[in-house]
C-alpha cells in the first residue's frame, strides 16, 4: 500500500517473527496472512504517529483555526495555536475534537456547527470558561440545528439536551476537571504532584479524569493527543486492558490465540512490554495496531477513523 514503507513493514514482519521464535508464541499470527496483516497495522499506527508529529512542527496559517473558514482543520488548529502560545485554546479544542470524533462521512461538521456558533463566531474557552451558562443556553436553543454525527467511537453521545449523556453534562464535568485557573494551570500543577516518569503523569491524568461519558478510549485519546502536541510530558506505560474492549480481544487474538481467552491483564501487559521493547515501539503504537488488527486479521483493512 505504501511503497516508501516497505523496508519497514520488512523489519517489523521480521521482529514479530523473532519475537515469537525467541520470547513468547504468537498464536494469533501463525499465518502468513495475519502476519502481514498486523505488520501492516503497525506500519499504519507509526504513519498516523508520525504524521501527528509533522503537523505540530508545520508552521499553520491562522485560517485553519477559524472554524468558519472553508479550510478550517481541527488537527492544524491546534497546531496553529500550539505554535503560538495558546494552550488553553489547543486543548480545548483537543477536548472537543475527542468528544465529537471525526466520521468518514461528515468529517468535522458537528465539531464545527457548535465551535463556529452554527457560523456566527466561536465558541473558544476564554468565552467558555467565563461564562458557561451562556454557552449552554445556546447549545440548548440550537442542538437540533447542528450537522454531522458523532464518530465510530462516539456514537452513544448525543446532543439532544434531555439524553443521559447529553453535551452538557460533559462539559460541564470537564470545566470541573480543569479546575478555574485553566489546562496550562492545571497540568503544571499534576506534572509537579507526579514528577518526571512520562507514564506516571499519563497514568495520573487518566486515573483523575472522572468526565461524563469519557470511557477508556476517550481518555487514553485525549491525554494521547495533548502529548502529541508537546502540552504534557507524559506517555502512556499500560494498555489499560482492564477497561478497553477491542485492545484487549486483539491481545488475547495475539497471545493467546483465542479473543476470549482467561488470562489475566497484568500479565497481557508484561506481554505487550516485552513486544514493545522487540519493536522497539511505545504503548500508543502496539494499542491501536493491535485493536485494529483485530477487527481484520487475516485482510489489512486501513482504519482512519
């Protein structure tokens, strides 16, 4: 599929066989086919890690941030104000993009119609944070105007204001989460408690993120991007198995050879520490491989939602 990467998915198809070899069997990949299927989900992860990478170096334009601009992008909005020193906003704006996703059908619509104010300004965090009740009074007059649809991973949410896991209540538990001096505040505040293990701060933002309807993926995804960013020197150090679904199948798949398979997560975890290290890649990139490559394990199916 990609050319310019086929040194890589050798290197990696080669690790994997060697790891099986000489640490642990591999069950799950026995065949050729799956195999090469996960290799290449490996190869995709370290494309999306890489290109995550490229955007926060890019210099971006101010028309990317504005979400009423017809080049609005959320990603290289929060470059943009990554680069110019506007980390409540780029976190923010990370907060939403997370909640809402991004589906292959309308893209970032929805993120915008409530962002824009439904194109008639922004929804930014200063205004936010000032004054939520103002914001949340438009969000209930205008919910039902508003386009798109949630992402894949997303589709239990909803903006109807009467839902049990309606928008407002997230963000409401978000606002109280950051706390009322802000994200730059707050975060120097939880590295200084924590101190300088890059796993220990992701494991201590996770474990303190108590926002509605913000499962296992929503956080490990936030915290996730706010890293990638350069905003938190932090890492994830464990798959949190205990609470993920299609990582935890896809472990098993792996190491077990069956989805439903007893063994214990902690020992899964020291399993995929060990196929890290053969890799020579981090947690971020072994858990959406191998949640992937399960939904297809025999065919390479690319996943960009």
């Amino acid at each position: 599929m990609w050319p310019s990467r086929v040194a890589q998915l050798t290197s990696i198809e080669n690790a994997l066989r060697n790891h099986a070899a000489t640490r642990r069997p591999l069950p799950g990949i026995a065949t050729s086919q799956a195999l090469r299927t996960l290799a290449m989900q490996f190869v995709a992860s370290l494309r999306r890690e890489e290109y995550h990478r490229h955007l926060a170096r890019r210099p971006a334009v101010a028309e990317r941030a504005d979400p009423n601009s017809p080049i609005f992008d959320a990603e290289r909005a929060v470059a943009y104000h990554v680069q110019h020193g506007n980390v409540e906003e780029a976190c923010w704006l990370i907060f939403l993009m997370t909640h809402f996703g991004k589906p292959a059908d309308s893209g970032w619509l929805r993120l915008k119609g409530v962002y824009g104010r439904l194109g008639l300004g922004c929804w930014d965090w200063q205004t936010v944070a000032a004054n939520p009740d103002r914001f949340f009074e438009w969000y209930r007059r205008n919910w039902a105007r508003v386009g798109g649809r949630f992402g894949n991973h997303r589709k239990y949410e909803s903006l109807r204001p009467t839902a049990n896991r309606n928008f407002e209540k997230v963000v409401r538990a978000y606002l109280a989460w950051i706390g009322s001096s802000g994200h730059r505040a707050f975060f120097a505040s939880s590295v200084r408690r924590m101190g300088n293990d890059p796993h220990v701060i992701f494991d201590g933002l996770y474990r303190s993120m108590r926002v509605t309807s913000f499962g296992r993926l929503a956080k490990f995804d936030y915290l996730m991007m706010l890293a990638r960013y350069g905003i938190i020197p932090a890492a994830p150090g464990s798959a949190y198995l205990d609470q993920a679904t299609g990582p935890a199948e896809g472990t098993r798949l792996l190491f077990d050879g069956q989805r439903s398979s007893t063994t214990a997560n902690a020992q899964l975890q020291g399993a995929l520490d060990e196929l890290g290290t053969s890799l020579g890649v981090g947690m971020e990139v072994l858990e959406d491989a191998i949640c992937n490559w399960q939904k297809s394990s025999q065919a390479f199916v690319h996943f960009k939602g």
